[in-house]
C-alpha cells in the first residue's frame, strides 16, 4: 500500500500561493475589476466563435484557438485575462502559455466561463466581436 506525503515545507506552498495569487483571478473580483472601470484590463475569451456568440463576459474579446499565433486585440500595457470553458477546461492555460511567450501580461479566471455563470453575473449575448463593432449596440443578459 502507498503512503502519501501530505506534508509540505511551508516556504514551497507560500511560492505556489504567490504565483496562484498573481496569475489568476475569480469571477466575483473579475466582475469588481471590470465594473471599477480602471483601463488596465483585457478580458479574452479563447471558446470558439460560436460559444462566444452564444454569451460572453462582457466586453471581452474572442481570440479561438486558431488566432492565438496573431493575438489581435491584445495589449502589452495591460493584464489580458483569459478565460475558456470550465475549470477542467486547459485552452485558457494553453492560451496564457502562448500569449505570455509572445510578451503579454495575462491571468487566467478560475473556473472559466461556467464559473462565470454560476455566480450569476452579466453575460453579452451577440454574434460580433467588440472589436469589430460600430458603436455601443450590445444586449445584456443574465443568465
């Protein structure tokens, strides 16, 4: 029978916490993040086009998988948080790998988008991207 080691030196948790703490984020304090309206933020959704259209964190981006090697909407000045599906879900953690080797600043948002909804929180119901629309035509709905 194995034996587990649940005992670990405290000076490696608190490394693994500070990093945790400094390169994700939850639904609730992305909610707070956003609706603070400081610009320091890029919110991405990694889903496909499709789910995107279906609902989305508000103002966020769509950048699927097959756009990541030319990440348009991006920003270097700025944390590009990064969502995908659910917490099982890896795109997002793939995405930041790969954004994060381009120069770009990124978390990721714990839960993904299904945590997102849980809280009940807004979610964007539209078929274009934010950055390829004309002017503040958006519908809001909660789900």
């Amino acid at each position: 029978m194995q034996t587990f080691n649940r005992i670990h030196p405290p000076e490696r948790a608190k490394a693994y916490f500070e990093d945790k703490l400094a390169f994700t984020t939850g639904p609730v304090e992305l909610n707070r993040w956003i609706k603070s309206g400081e610009d320091n933020l890029v919110v991405v959704d990694v889903r496909a086009a499709e789910d995107y259209a279906q609902g989305h964190i508000p103002g966020s981006i769509n950048i699927p998988k097959d756009r990541w090697d030319n990440p348009q909407g991006l920003s270097r000045d700025k944390t590009n948080v990064v969502y995908c599906y659910t917490q099982q879900c890896h795109l997002a953690a793939n995405a930041c790998v790969q954004f994060a080797s381009k120069g770009f600043a990124v978390m990721e948002l714990d839960g993904g988008f299904e945590a997102w909804k849980e809280y009940d929180l807004d979610i964007d119901q539209e078929s274009t991207n934010r950055l390829k629309q004309q002017s503040g035509d958006r519908f809001t709905a909660r789900r």
